[in-house]
C-alpha cells in the first residue's frame, strides 16, 4: 500500500473532503495538522513548492495537490493506481 499523508487544518472542509475519500477506500494516512505546530505548516510549504492552502497530499512522497486535485484523479480512475 502507498504512503499517504496529508496536511490539514481541524475546520477545513477540503481536508474533510479528502480525509472522507481516502477513508471510502480504507486507505491509511498520516495527517499533519498544520495549526498546532507552526514547523509543520513550514515543512508543508517547502514540500508543497511554496503551496500555503489546506490540505497538501503527498502519495509516496509525489505532491498530490490539495483536494480538487485529488478528486480529479479519482474522476479519472487514477487514484487507485497510485494508491496500489
């Protein structure tokens, strides 16, 4: 299985959106919220390429995107490829 993770903020409904997806296909992630410490958001953003919005999602350490990003791969039948 791939290795997901996923930058986040508590209230984000793109984070929620996200998290809901990867979890429809009981997909295992580790989840960075940004807030709580500011290193990570800075860590986010230097992997990110300068990306400051929530959430950023990195499969296999791939910069993914944020949400829309990932649901387009998921329209495409692309998700599961890279997940597998």
């Amino acid at each position: 299985m791939a290795k997901v993770e996923i930058y986040t903020t508590p209230t984000c409904p793109y984070c929620m959106r996200a998290k809901a997806l990867l979890k429809s296909k009981n997909v295992d992630f580790t989840e960075y919220n940004v807030i709580t410490d500011p290193k990570v958001k800075t860590e986010m953003i230097k992997r990110a390429e300068g990306a400051r919005s929530v959430p950023q999602i990195f499969i296999n350490n791939e910069h993914i995107g944020g949400c829309d990003d990932l649901m387009a791969l998921e329209s495409k039948n692309a998700l599961d490829i890279l997940l597998n």
